[in-house]
C-alpha cells in the first residue's frame, strides 16, 4: 500500500519527504511520488510532484536530474496553462534560474545552448511581466565562469539596477552573489561588508548563510581578521555537514583546513563525506571539491607525510602523495572539459591557482578535537635556535658551542653536546679531531644528564675523566649528580649514601683550596636534592627529622653561595633553586604564604640571571599557592609570567597546562573572551603534546562553557560535541561530563535542534540520578521535557514533565513543580488528552501555590531578637513574594488555556461559558499581582489587557475600555513617581510602550463596538 489515495494525501506525503534529509533516498521517494500522482488523474497533482522533484534535485548531489522534470512541466505549461494555480505558475518560472545555474554546472551542455537558454528566459520572463533583474545575475554567473570580465562587469551592473520583484532571488542569497564578485576581484572588505546581514543573520533561507560563511573564510584569512574566520569555519561547517547539496561549500571549509595548518581536521572532512570524490551530478563542485583535496594533499606532502594513509575514493587505500596526483588529475580532467565547453582556458587557470595557495595562518588553533581517521603529525612545536648563525660542521665548533651553552645554563645544551658525541664518534681516528679527557668528561656528564634515572653510569664515567684531566671537585660533583639520578629512581637510602662521601671529600677540598665555589656548590645542591626527594614523594604529612634535613641543606648551598655569585649564572642559579627549595619545604610544613614569598623571590633571581625559562616551574607554584591563598590576581600575575618567562621553550604539554589554569582564572573574573582564547590555546597544545584526550579534553570543555557565556552558540556546540568525544567519568568525573552535556543541550536548543538537545539533557539526567543531591537532576529532566515538547513529541514531553515534578515535589520546589504542571497543560491541551486533562493539571499548578503559600503563612515567626532570625525573616518575605508572583502567573496561564480551548464548532453557550471562566482567572491573576506594586507591574498590565481583551470577545466593551485605562493610569503613576528609578529593569522602555500601544489599540476597539 502506497497510503497516496489523494490529492490530500499526495500533499502530506511531499511534504513529509521535504523534511527529510538530502540525498538519493529522498530522491527516490520523490520519484515514487510522482508515479503516484500521476495515477490519481488531477494534472495539478502531477505538476506539484513534477515540482517537488525538481526541487529536491536541486538541493542534492543529483542535480543533473533536474533537466527532465522541468522539460517536462515546460511543455504541460505550453500545452495547458490553466492547469497551473498561482503557486505553480510563480514556481515554474522560478525554476528557470535553476536551469541556467544547472546548465553552466554541467560541461556536456553546450555554451550556446545556455546563451540560447537565457534568451528563452527573458523571453518568458517579459510574456510574464518580471523584471529584468533574475537574469541579469543568471547572464553574470554565464559570463563570471567563463572568466568575461567585461561582460560580467556589465551584467553585474545591470542586475543591481533592475528592480527587485517576485523572480528576484532572496536577498540572502542575491547578497552572496554580490560579495562573491567582490571577493573575486579581491575587495574583501567590500565582499565583506555586502555579507554583514547574511552573516548576521538578518537574510537566512535554505543555503544561507551557509554559503555566505564558507566563501567569508578566504577572505578573512587573507584580511588577517583571523578570529573571525575561525568562528565561521566553527559555525559554517555545522551548517553544512548534513547537506548533500553543499559540496562546493563543503570545499571551502577543507581548504580553510589546508591553509591554516589544520590538515588533520581536513582529512577528517574528507572522512565524513567519501560519495564526494565520486558523485558526478554536479561536475563544477566535484572539480571544486577535488581541487581543495589536492591542496590538502600536497601540504601533507610538503611535511613530509605523503605516504601517509589518508581518506579517499572508495575501493581502495590511499596514501597523501597518491590522492593528490589523483585529484589533480581528475580536477584538471573536469577543468578541461568546462574550458572546452567554454573556449577558454579561465576554468583551469582558477583551478591551477587554487590547488597551489600557499597557507595563510602557519597555526591557527580551532578548538575542536581531529578525530584523524590516520595520524598526521602535528605542527612542529616553535623551538628557540640554540644559537643565531647556522649550525656548526666541525668537531671543534661544535664543541666550542656545546660548551658555551653549558656554562652558560643556555636550553639545548644536552643536544648540543649529544652533537659533539656523534661528530667526534664520526671522526675517530681521523687527523687532529682527538678529545680529550675534560672533552669526554663533559660529554659523559651531560649524557647523563639526558638519561634521568638510567644516567648513574654516565655519571660515574664523567667523574673518572675529570679525575684524570685533574678536576677532582669536578669529579665530586658528577659523583654527586650520580647520587641525585639513584634518588629519581627511588632509590632513596643508597642515594643518601652515595652523596656523603662526594659531600665530605668536597668540604675538605674546598677548605684546602684543591676546588672552586662552582664545584662545591653543585656538590652541595646535588645533597640537598637527593634529601628533597622524600618530601616530593611524600603523600601525606612529612616527617619533622626529613623536613629539618632538608632545609638544612637548602640553607648550607645558600650560606656558601649568597652575595658572592656575582656575574656567574650558575651560582646565581644555585641561589635561585636554593631559595625554592625553602619554599616547598615551607608549603609542606604549613606555611603556603611564606612558601609564595619565597618562589617568587626565586623566580625573581632566575630572571635576573638571565635565566627566565628556570623561572616557569617556580611560578606555577607560585600561581597554584596564590589561589589556595584566595588571591586570583596573584595567581593571573603568576601564569602570565610563567607563559612570557618560559616562551618558545616550554614544552607543549607545560604551555597547555598553564593555558588551561589562566582560562580558569581569567574566567573566574568574568572575562569570558580572554579566557576563552586561552582555553583555546590549551586545547592545541594539548593535541600537539598528544593529550588531547585528556588534558585536551579540559580545554574542550573549558572553551565551550566560554563560548556558551558569549551566546556563540554554534561555535560551542562543534566544540563541546568535540569534547564529548573524550570526556570520560572515570578521567574527568562525573560533574564534567554532566556539565558538558547541559551546556551543549543549551546550545542545541538555541541552534533549534530540540531532539539532540533532548538527548543531551536526558543523558546528562540519567548520570545527575545517580547523585546525592538531585537539584541538578530535577533541572534536566525540566529542560529535557522543554526539548522534546519544541521537538513535537508531546508524550515523551509529558512524561519528562511528570518525572520533573516528581523531583521537584521531593526537593520541596514548589516553583519547578508549578512550572512542571503548567507546561504540561499546554501541552494536554494540543494532544489527544484534551481541555479536560489540561484544566486539571493547571488548577492543580494553582493548588500547589496556594498551599504553599498557606503554609509559609501559617508558619511562626522567627524570634525577632537575633540577628539570624531577623535575616529569615526578609528571607521568608522575599520567599513569599516569589510564591505570590508565582501564583499570579499562573492565574494568568490558566485563562490563556481557557481562552484557547474554545474549538470552533462549539456551541455560543459554550465558547460564553469559557470566555467567562477563562475572564475570571486573568482577574485573579490581576488581584494577585496589584499588592505587589511595582515589582509586578508589568505582569500585572499584560493580565489587565488580556482581561479587557476578554471582555470585548464577551460583548462588554465598556468594562474593556475600563481596564485599558487602568493600564494607562499606572503606567502615568509611575511616570510621575520620583522614586521610581530603583528598578528600571522592571520597566524598561519598549515594554511600557508595548503595553501603553495595546492599552490605546484596545481602547479603540472598544468605543468601535456596539455593546452586547
């Protein structure tokens, strides 16, 4: 059974196929549907499926369809107007703008087919009285894609200078047109600018402002306007995903992806959409397409991933370098075929000058996790030269730079002397490049440096060639340093013995003078290290005897080394780290704020010795302690140094972490768009440090929340569903998964998808269950229920309704139960319950206040004699007030229900008899209001108007009349009341004229009708 037994139903089934998504199922019913009408004998129907067809032709990948349809209705046109309404009439000529558009898309039709095309559309269009102006811009798109400057330039004009009438497209899209041009001939801000209401949404229809976002990127990237590109790729591409149609666009967002260093989110473009590499319906955005893919392609390339495994046609598995060839191919293969068509070489030109753009933005991060369907390497993180001339070649060179850096605490110097180690290993027993023992001592040491706990034997090794080049307090210190890398490798014991001997010996050599203060202050520094690692490792509380040891050895390197450091950095460093051990020992002993005083004391001196990337560490600390402090200025103070101090050097897992505290803090202050770019840099280097699951994750869901509190709701919507993706309870707890959800049904709301916010509420419910306190839990299941009801699933609404009221009731909310009640009235209301059902559930809403109030009434006063108790009882005021507003709001519903439940085909003593009902809520509602003075005032003023509106339905225009000045009377007394600028959020300006124009419009129809 087809279920198409009419005209009627014909109409029902098309309009349901509208609603689905675009693609071939929707095309193939629409065909289905046409085999139907046709057999129902009522040429209207045929030509109403005729015109369904074409329009989903259109908005899909088989657009080359569209010929036969339309060739079709053309000829029942010329054979029988009059079987064409008024709709279809207007219709059929719309669709020749589809037809031209079509033809220029597909390069086997002929281009003086298509010339000769537009002169059968202005030839159509004059027999039917239409402007000019639709096609002047089909002319433009003719001569644009051809690449006749003059000529489009010309039709351009002429477009602009028709009038505008019913055949002129939207102005939505007429605006993209227009910016398009401008942008082609590189006015960007013009381009731009034309866009502003598109891209604001003041002009909106089915392809915009999809198209006007995806063409706005080029231009903002190259306008540098950066920011703004991001958020439209964001916002644009949600668009887009899910539209068949919207290839060419989807284009523009891969390429968006290619020029600015996010080649993995492209190839998860690619990913999500494989009929794109091969749909031939429309050959212009499959050249488009494949165009941006080879782009893609070749950036991988350049990076040196072309044999990496990457999206493309299916049947087969691709590598980078492979794909781009194929594209290419395929993309100039099409271009070719236009340019032929078209005898020109402008097609291929364009292409060839899109497919080698160079990027715009080296790293712009977008936010949202690449789910890379293969791994791309990410952006190589920036990394400071080690020196500004080139790299030395030599072995003397590069161990004369090696050990500038070292002496100097210079970052890279372990590479540069791991260098030094491959050039001298390279040169063995070649002429002149012999090292000797200070050379391999060195070489040793900073081995070991590079090997952490596995560097003992390196250490030892150093120190045995420092003995032999005659540095035994060099030799001390590396045996120390030994020590030091046992104690990393929990070998706490044998690393306090393995220090003693190298302690004691130096000691005496220093007293001797056999040694320098360098070498005994590493001696002493690697000491208090090793008898450090108990304290970091402790858990809990310290032991006194471990924190006294290890204070004391922090205070002997200080003692030895304070004031006499002068213009030698390590010394200075010695100073600096000694300091910051005193301040963790002073943390764990208690003492936070003495702890503060000194890491900032120690990341100080680290900067004043030119060594600000030390700094970093100590500042964190720092940040963390002032914020354990209650001081959030200190901590921002903190972070901001640490992220300058530490610069090109940190390491991206170190740079996103303090990213993430400063978007904490920075929002923690209100400031949502800073924190919201620096939730956004966290979440880029967490993605390139390879955290993005997790530390990424936070970042994710930190930027959304930003991006929530700023209303940019699509941008956060791409952005907590990213986060999802990896936010798990196990890692981030249960509170962060919830919170997610709720901000991303909050979006999904806004955005007008109702049933993905329904889902995303009720999942965040049903973990919110599971919880002690269930205010939360009751919240969602409110805002889940609000969803499905806008989502047109009534049941499901009236359910989620029910199970809210039910939390609400159990947490004593009267508010959330009352509103629970209300909302499932209405609801009642237009389901087959009915208005029986729906007086019910809202009398109860009145119940449940009225008793609530009854018992706030009855309660007994507090004792007024304490303070406490005085202060319960402006809160009881205030509580009452809420319950009082409450009351009158829903007085005020349950008329508005009444008035609505009237069918038409009731009898007059019944529609009397509700009206009247229906008149004595709105005035309760207004008796309830009035005490409340002007903190209801404009509640009170819209229950008003609709009882005189009432009252006019009911025959009594006197008594309407009489309420309308009643309105107007307390609107003037307000005006006229000096001590009324208190609370001007209650009567803000465009509610007052609202009230005083329909108090004023009532009024008139009120004198106007003759009483009942």
């Amino acid at each position: 059974m087809s279920g198409i037994t009419d005209f009627d139903s014909l109409r029902r089934a098309m309009a349901d196929n509208s609603e689905q998504p675009e693609g071939p199922a929707r095309n193939a019913r629409a065909e289905q549907l046409l085999a139907e009408a046709e057999k129902l004998g009522v040429p209207l129907a045929v030509i109403e499926a005729l015109g369904h067809q074409l329009k989903v032709y259109n908005y899909s990948s088989e657009k080359a369809k569209m010929f036969v349809p339309f060739a079709r209705l053309l000829r029942m046109w010329d054979e029988r107007p009059e079987d064409f309404d008024a709709y279809e009439t207007h219709s059929l000529h719309w669709v020749f703008k589809w037809m031209s558009a079509g033809m220029l898309d597909q390069p086997h039709i002929p281009l003086a087919s298509i010339e000769k095309w537009l002169g059968e559309m202005e030839h159509r269009y004059r027999l039917a009285g239409h402007s000019e102006r639709a096609l002047r811009s089909a002319e433009f798109s003719v001569a644009a894609h051809i690449g006749d400057r003059a000529r489009a330039e010309r039709a351009f004009a002429a477009w602009l200078a028709a009038d505008r009438d019913a055949m002129a497209d939207c102005h939505a899209c007429e605006l993209h047109g227009q910016g398009w041009w401008h942008a082609e001939l590189g006015r960007d801000e013009e381009a731009l600018e034309l866009w502003g209401p598109v891209l604001e949404g003041a002009y909106t229809c089915a392809h915009e402002p999809h198209t006007a976002l995806a063409s706005s990127l080029l231009p903002l990237l190259r306008l540098d306007r950066v920011e703004e590109a991001r958020a439209h790729h964001l916002r644009g591409f949600r668009l887009v995903r899910a539209m068949e149609s919207m290839r060419g666009a989807y284009a523009d967002h891969v390429e968006f992806c290619a020029l600015t260093g996010n080649e993995a989110r492209g190839l998860e473009l690619l990913a999500e959409r494989p009929a794109y590499f091969t749909d031939d319906g429309q050959p212009q955005s499959k050249l488009d397409f494949l165009g941006v893919v080879a782009l893609l392609m070749d950036r991988l390339v350049e990076r040196g991933l072309g044999g990496q495994t990457v999206p493309g046609p299916a049947g087969r598995t691709w590598t980078a370098a492979e794909l781009s060839a194929h594209a290419r191919g395929e993309a100039l293969a099409l271009a070719a075929r236009f340019d032929a068509r078209n005898g020109t070489s402008y097609v291929s030109e364009r292409l060839r000058e899109r497919m080698a753009r160079r990027p715009l933005v080296e790293r712009l991060p977008l936010g949202v996790r690449a789910a890379r369907p293969a791994a791309v390497a990410p952006a190589p993180v920036p990394v400071a030269p080690a020196e500004p001339a080139g790299e030395p070649d030599d072995l003397a060179a590069l161990l004369a730079r090696a050990r500038q850096l070292s002496d100097a605490l210079r970052p890279h110097a372990v590479e540069a002397w791991a260098a030094v180690a491959r050039a001298a290993e390279d040169a063995e027993g070649a002429a002149g490049t012999v090292l000797d023992a200070r050379d391999r001592a060195e070489i040793a040491d900073h081995e070991g440096m590079s090997l952490g706990p596995e560097g003992v034997a390196s250490f030892e090794r150093a120190a045995a060639l420092y003995e032999q080049a005659g540095d035994p307090g060099e030799a001390l210190a590396a045996r120390a340093r030994a020590a030091y890398v046992r104690a990393l490798g929990g070998e706490l014991e044998e690393a306090r013995a393995a220090v003693a001997e190298p302690y004691d010996r130096v000691l005496a050599l220093y007293a001797d003078g056999g040694t320098g203060l360098r070498q005994t202050a590493g001696v002493l520094m690697s000491r208090a290290r090793v008898l450090m690692r108990p304290v970091h490792e402790a858990e809990g509380p310290v032991a006194p005897g471990v924190l006294a040891d290890a204070e004391a050895a922090a205070r002997e390197v200080l003692a030895l080394v304070e004031g006499r450091a002068e213009d030698d950095v390590r010394l200075a460093a010695r100073v600096a780290e000694g300091h910051a051990l005193l301040a963790e020992l002073a943390t764990r002993s208690g003492d936070p704020r003495t702890g503060a005083e000194l890491f900032a004391r120690a990341s100080a001196e680290f900067v004043a010795a030119g060594l600000p990337w030390f700094a970093v560490e100590y500042e964190a600390r720092l940040a963390a302690l002032a914020h354990h402090l209650g001081d959030p200025a200190g901590a921002e103070r903190a972070l901001r140094a640490a992220l300058e101090h530490g610069g090109e050097h940190l390491e991206p897992v170190g740079r996103a972490q303090l990213h993430l505290q400063l978007a904490e803090v920075v929002g923690g202050r209100g400031q949502a768009d800073e924190a919201a770019e620096h939730a956004l840099e966290a979440a880029h280097w967490a993605d390139v440090a390879g955290e993005g699951p997790t530390l990424g994750a936070w970042a994710r869901h930190q930027l959304g929340g930003h991006l929530v509190r700023r209303g940019r709701w699509a941008e956060a919507a791409e952005v907590l569903e990213s986060a999802l993706a990896d936010l798990g309870v196990e890692t981030h707890g249960d509170g962060t998964v919830v919170q997610t959800q709720w901000w991303l049904g909050d979006c999904l709301s806004e955005l007008g998808e109702h049933r993905e916010a329904a889902e995303r509420r009720l999942q965040a419910a049903e973990i919110a269950r599971h919880w002690p306190e269930q205010h939360d839990h009751a919240t969602l299941a409110h805002l889940a229920a609000e969803s499905l009801g806008q989502a047109g699933l009534p049941a499901e609404a009236d359910r989620a309704y029910a199970r809210a009221g039910e939390l609400w009731r159990s947490l004593g909310n009267v508010h959330g139960l009352v509103r629970s009640l209300r909302a499932r009235a209405w609801l009642a209301l237009r389901t087959q319950e009915g208005p029986g059902t729906a007086r019910t559930l809202m009398a109860d809403a009145v119940e449940e206040c009225a008793d609530a109030l009854g018992a706030l009434d009855a309660a007994d006063p507090a004792d007024a004699g304490s303070a406490g108790s005085a202060q319960e009882a402006a809160e009881a005021v205030a509580a009452r007030q809420r319950l009082v507003e409450e009351l009158g709001h829903t007085h005020r519903q349950f008329g508005d229900l009444l008035a609505r439940s009237v069918a038409e085909d009731d009898d007059d003593a019944s529609i009397g008899a509700a009206l009247e009902e229906a008149l004595t809520q709105m005035t309760r509602a207004v008796a309830v209001f009035a005490p409340l003075g002007d903190a209801a005032l404009h509640a009170r003023t819209g229950a008003e108007l609709a009882a005189g509106w009432l009252e006019t339905d009911l025959g009594r225009p006197s008594d309407a009349a009489a309420r309308a000045r009643a309105v107007l009377a307390a609107y003037d007394a307000v005006a006229g009341d000096p001590s009324g600028d208190g609370d001007d959020g209650d009567r803000d300006e465009e509610t007052v004229r609202a009230r005083r124009a329909e108090a004023e419009q009532l009024i008139q129809v009120a004198t106007e009708q003759p009483a009942g």
